[in-house]
C-alpha cells in the first residue's frame, strides 16, 4: 500500500514536471503535431492452430499498417472463446473504433456484442459466424461458404464412387461449434443418408490442429484399417493423419488405398495434390485484410454495407494443378 502511494506521488511530480516544461516551450514544436490520426481497429483473433489461421492474422496485419492510416491491435484468443471475451473488453476500455472478430466457436455472443453495441463500437465478424438474436449487433460477416465447400467435396466424391459398392469414410473433425465445422460436417453428414453405398464409420475429433489430428488417427488405425476415404476438415489435420497412415502403413492418393479430401487448400497441401497424395483439395481463401479494409472504408464514407460476404472458392484435383499454381500460392 505504502510502496504505491510513494509510486503514486512520484508518477505525479513527473507529470506536473512534464506539464510546466511542455507549457515553458509553448513555441516549439510539440512531438504530438507531427503524429498521424490512426484509425483503431482491435482484432480479436481465435488462434493461431493453423497454417490457414496464420495466414488470415498476416493478410490482416499487412493490410492494417500505420502507412495506410490504421493501428491494429491483435489479440490471440488461443481458441478459447473466454479469452475472445476479455480481449474485446480491453478493446471497449481503450476506446478502439471499430473490433474486428474471428470467433470460435458460432454460440454465446449476445452479451458481450451488446456490450460492444452499448460502448458504440461497430464490429465486423470475419471468418466463421456468430448465431445472435440481432444481426445488427454487426456490421458485416466476411468469409466462406463452409457449406457450399462440403457439397464440392460431395460433389466430387459423387463421381468417384458412384460405381463403388461400398465406401468407408473417416471423417475428421474440427472444433465444435465452429461454423467450418458445423457446415463441412453437414454436407458430408447430409451426402451419406442419400448415398446408400457411403458409410462414416467413424467421427474423429481434430480440433483444426496438426497434432490433434496425427494423435487420433493413430489411436483409430490401432484397431481399424478398412477406410476408403478421408474426409478432413482442414489441412494442418490432414498433414497429421497422413504421417498417422504412413506410420500405420496404410497407404493413399493415386493407386493408394485411401482418397484423402482436404479443406483449406494451402501451398504445402496443393503440393500433396500435385504430387498425387492429396485427392481433392477444397480451397478456403484467408487473405480477408483487403476485403475488410474495403468494407470498412465504405462503412466510414457512409454507405450501407451487405449483411454477408462471401469469398469465392473453389476445389482442386491434380488434374487442375501446375507446379506454377503452387508456388504462386500466397498461403
Ligand atoms: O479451415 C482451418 C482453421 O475457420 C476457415 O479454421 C477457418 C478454419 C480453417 O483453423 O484451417
């Protein structure tokens, strides 16, 4: 107690001293003139569990540099929508104009959007959704067509086995509640109840991380090998469940016993395609800094923005791919 006040007492002879030498040298130049009014954005990151994700907070953190007016503070959630909580909380404390939030998971937003929506601060969600009573507690939600994603990935499997007998899928799964989860899972999940020759014969959980995904397929192919496709929900999960296959010695792409589908269509993972690893690779675009920057210079200036922004996507087979596509692959 003692020891802050003493901390107290000297913080303030420091800022009177401060005050009567700034105000002693009222012709010079004060260093404040010279600053550049920045435009506050506090982003409001879930993680950093992918090569996807990294990719998303670059494209954001280039996009929102001091040279283009902006000053973009980061926060890392650690996937944990409690840290999402707090960080938008400091965000309402330091005065930002505008949060920006990729969440976690879809549910459990009102509150704190309310709270956001009391402080006056418009928010732009990027990424997955939030399931809120009131879509005006947002400006915007930029990203994917998660489930549009699915149905190419069905699509495609459609034509590779509609003369199979039967066709055991492994499906890999990423965080719960999460808007890639819950509609790359609904394509699939829909697909095989009208597929009489489809079968999910199991349902593994990967949480859209490499390590998640190498340790579960390694306990599953302990006791089950009979698997004819994979169905990953991202591809940091997929690179896990290919060294579990290779371990296992199971092996896959062209001529392989398993077709594997990936989501996100990073560099390393069209590499695999073009290599004949990977079967199909469904992109999922993360370079949002551009567009959101778009977006908000139009918010500012006035004009109504759109409830919802898609990005376009597309899937890829090796049959689509130059080695050149790959390298000129920013992600
Ligand atoms: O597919 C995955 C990431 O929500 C689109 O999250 C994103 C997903 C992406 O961890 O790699």
């Amino acid at each position: 107690m003692r020891r802050s006040c003493k901390t107290l007492s000297v913080l303030i002879t420091l800022l009177l001293m401060i005050g009567v030498f700034t105000s002693g040298c009222s012709d010079t130049p004060d260093a404040k003139t010279g600053d550049k009014e920045f435009y506050v954005i506090g982003f409001s990151q879930l993680g950093s569990e992918s090569d996807w994700r990294i990719a998303n907070t670059k494209s954001m953190s280039q996009t929102f540099t001091n040279d283009n007016g902006y000053e973009l503070i980061i926060e890392n959630a650690k996937q944990q929508q409690d840290n999402q909580f707090a960080a938008i909380r400091r965000f309402i404390l330091e005065g930002v104009d505008l949060i920006v939030i990729a969440p976690t998971i879809e549910e459990g937003w009102d509150m704190i959007l309310n709270e956001v929506q009391s402080a006056g601060i418009p928010v732009i969600i990027i990424d997955r959704s939030v399931a809120v009573r009131n879509d005006d507690l947002y400006l915007t939600n930029i990203g994917s067509d998660f489930l549009h994603q699915g149905e190419l990935a069905v699509e495609w499997l459609e034509d590779q086995t509609s003369d199979s007998e039967y066709v055991n899928i492994l499906h890999l799964q990423g965080t719960y509640g999460a808007t890639a989860q819950l509609m790359r899972t609904k394509a699939i999940e829909d697909a095989e109840s009208t597929h009489s020759n489809w079968k999910i014969v199991a349902q593994l959980y990967g949480d859209f991380t490499e390590a998640k995904g190498y340790e579960v397929m390694t306990e599953y192919l302990k006791k089950n090998k009979d698997i004819d496709v994979l169905y990953s929900e991202n591809d940091n999960m997929t690179f896990g469940a290919m060294r579990a296959l290779d371990e296992a010695g199971i092996t896959y792409g062209e001529n392989g016993q398993v077709k594997i589908i990936t989501f996100d269509a990073t560099k390393t993972a069209l590499q695999y395609c073009l290599d004949g690893k990977i079967s199909l690779c469904v992109e999922c675009n993360p370079m949002h800094g551009p567009l959101v920057e778009q977006l908000i210079k139009r918010y500012r200036s006035g004009e109504t923005i759109p409830k919802h922004v898609f990005i376009d996507e597309a899937a890829f087979t090796r049959e689509d791919l130059t080695q050149e596509m790959v390298e000129e692959r920013d992600y």
